[in-house]
C-alpha cells in the first residue's frame, strides 16, 4: 500500500514497541536503585540488633559493632544513589536517543510517500535529530551530491 496513514501507523507501532522494550530495562535497574536504601535500612536494623545482643560489652567492640552497622547503611544508599539510579536514567536516554533515529527514518519516508521532493523529505528528517547530532544543511547536500546515482 502506497497510503502514508497506514505506513505511519505501521511505524508509530514499531516505534512504541521499540520504547517500550528500552523503558521496561531502564526502569527495572532505576527500581533496583530505589529500593536499595531499604536494604540499607534492613542492614542497619540487623547491626543494631547484634550491637543490642553485645550491650555488655566495652564501648571499644560496641563502638566497632555500630559502625559496622552503619556500612550497611552507607553502602546501600551509596549503591542506589551512585551507581543504580544513574545508570537507570543513562540507559532511559540512551533509548530515547535511540528512537530519535527511528523517528528519523519515519518522517523521511512519510514525507517521500506524500510527494515531497527527495531533498524536502531529507529535510523533513533532518529536522527531527537532536541539534549536536544534526548533520547541517551542506553536509546532507554534499553526501547526497557523492552518493552513487541509479
């Protein structure tokens, strides 16, 4: 079918799709970095708990006890904060910025199956990537221009 409707719904489902598959990773890892700082909480509870179970002890192995417990808290929260939650949001843009390319590729082709000129429908492509990764005017042209004729 030669019907730009039926082709953009078409795309704008593989499109979907695509999202989808890479927000369902993204937001499982930024999940695991939100509930970290519980399992910190759960192992500072524990520490206390053994510290309570050592009260007699000299402050020397009370003071080692509660540090202890302390790392778990620490290390929890350092975890979620700086290595779980930032690598959820890193892996959410990457796929944003994936599916910047298959908009890309979806604005060209429908711009071409409604009867723009080639060089329109470049543009129309263009104009949909990120501004640092936008190839300028004269370098479509050029590449365009070296592109082998058929």
């Amino acid at each position: 079918t030669e019907n730009p409707f039926e082709i953009e719904a078409l795309m704008d489902k593989d499109i979907e799709t695509h999202h989808s598959e890479g927000h369902a990773i993204s937001s499982s890892v930024t999940a695991l970095g939100d509930a970290l700082p519980a399992f910190g909480i759960v192992a500072a509870v524990l520490g206390i708990i053994v510290t309570m179970g050592s009260i007699a002890e000299p402050p020397e192995i009370l003071g080692g006890l509660i540090a202890a417990a302390l790392v778990g808290t620490f290390f929890g929260i350092f975890v979620a904060y700086g290595l779980f939650s930032p690598m959820g949001k890193n892996l959410e843009q990457y796929a944003e910025a994936d599916g910047k390319y298959y908009d890309c590729m979806k604005q060209g082709l429908l711009a071409h199956l409604q009867g723009y000129a080639p060089a329109i429908s470049v543009e129309f492509a263009r104009k949909t990537l990120y501004s640092h990764e936008r190839p300028s005017f004269l370098e479509v042209e050029e590449a365009c221009n070296e592109a082998p004729t058929v």
